[in-house]
C-alpha cells in the first residue's frame, strides 16, 4: 500500500509562485509514475501534469504548459509541482496520485491509470 501526502498549497495573488509536494510512502516509489490533478469548485477533476517512473518523460495539460514543472526525487519519495505565473482560474484543491506499474518511460494522464491518491491540498489565487 502506498500512501500520499501533499503539501505547499495556500492563497497566493495571481502571478505568484507555488510549490507543491507529494509525499510517498513505501520503497517502490522510484518505479511509479506520477501525476497531479485538479479539480476545482463545481467542475470535474482534470489532469494537470505528469511524469514518468525515471523522470526522463514529462507531460501537462495545455492551460499550464509553460508555467508549471514536475519533477520527482526519488531518493526522498518526493514529487513536486512548481507553479508559477499563477491565475485565479488555476484555483483547486491539487491531488497527487501514484500508478503502480509502468511501462517503458511514459507518463499518464486519464485519472483510472493510477492506483493511489493523496487527500488533496488547496490552491488559491487571488486576483
């Protein structure tokens, strides 16, 4: 079992600078591909980024392409989001999430690809 921790949310203005993090428990980290979602008030979770097992491989949705940047270290089980020139329609509550199996060095994006979920952290950016 895996367990997922995020942090580094809060309220921001717009065009501030976020990091998040993903806490991941577990000795297998440095195998899963992970990827962080948003979903904001009223609307479906959506995806926001991804990256692979090794980190070679990197993908985002197009409304943050540019701004935001995945990494991971695998020596502290950590994934993060840096999110910069934020937009108040970039307010949501952030999740990480976690596949248990990869194939080659891709990343995914559909939200039933992954198997494990953190409990969300707020994003809030203020005009």
């Amino acid at each position: 079992q895996v367990q997922l921790v995020e942090s580094g949310g809060g309220l921001v203005q717009a065009g501030g600078s976020l990091r998040l993090s993903c806490a991941a428990s577990g000795r297998t980290f440095s195998s899963y591909p992970m990827g962080w979602f948003r979903q904001a008030p009223g609307k479906e979770r959506e995806f926001v980024s991804a990256i692979s097992w090794s980190g070679t491989t990197t993908g985002y949705a197009d409304s943050v392409k540019g701004r935001f940047t995945i990494s991971r270290d695998n020596a502290k089980n950590t994934a993060y989001l840096q999110m910069n020139s934020l937009k108040p329609e970039d307010t949501a509550v952030y999740y990480c999430a976690a596949r248990a199996a990869h194939w080659g060095s891709r990343w995914y994006e559909a939200e039933d690809e992954y198997d494990y979920w953190g409990q969300g952290t707020q994003v809030t950016v203020s005009p």
